[in-house]
C-alpha cells in the first residue's frame, strides 16, 4: 500500500470520521475529474480562463482525485499500489508490440 493511502486510512480512523459511500464518492470524483478537465481545457483548448477566476494546478487537481480514489480504495481494501502495478502489467502485454 502506499504510504499516502495508509495514512489517510489511520487520519479517518483516529478523527472517527466514516468514508463516503460508493455514491458520494463516485459524485466526488466526477467533480474533481471535471475541474481537472476544466484546466486541461484552460491550458491547452480554447476556453481561456476568465478573468477573475481562481489559480488552478495540475498538481493540486490530480492530488484531490488521488485523494478521493484512496478514498474509494480504502472502503474496498484495494491497494492502490498493487492496483496500478496491474494495471502497468497489463498494459505492457497488450501493447508490447503496438507502437
């Protein structure tokens, strides 16, 4: 697991605090993929950011969705870390050969 994730886990336990249901995680983690498809949109497609309007970071979005997939991970007993080598795995084998 990794260490972010486990500390999130120990920070909700020792405040008490519940996860979210699936739903309201699933609620959060379209707003926050939607503020990051905002800035990607600001950054390099043609809706420019309004006056005004409040400094984004990919670093800070990117941060708030990881957040709240660990969030989701962690009511499922999922290993992020596992997860992603799995993912990387089978990748690799399905695109050995593709580019």
């Amino acid at each position: 697991m990794i260490k972010e994730q486990q500390v999130l886990d120990e920070w909700f336990k020792a405040k008490g605090w519940p996860y979210w249901s699936p739903h309201e995680i699933l609620a959060r983690l379209m707003e926050e993929t939607g503020e990051f498809a905002r800035l990607v949109n600001h950054e390099y497609g043609p809706k420019k950011k309004k006056d005004g309007e409040a400094t984004q970071d990919f670093e800070d979005e990117l941060g708030d969705i990881l957040y709240t997939l660990a969030c989701f991970a962690n009511t499922h007993h999922i290993d992020l870390d596992s997860a992603l080598a799995r993912s990387l795995e089978k990748v690799a084998g399905r695109d050995k050969d593709r580019f």
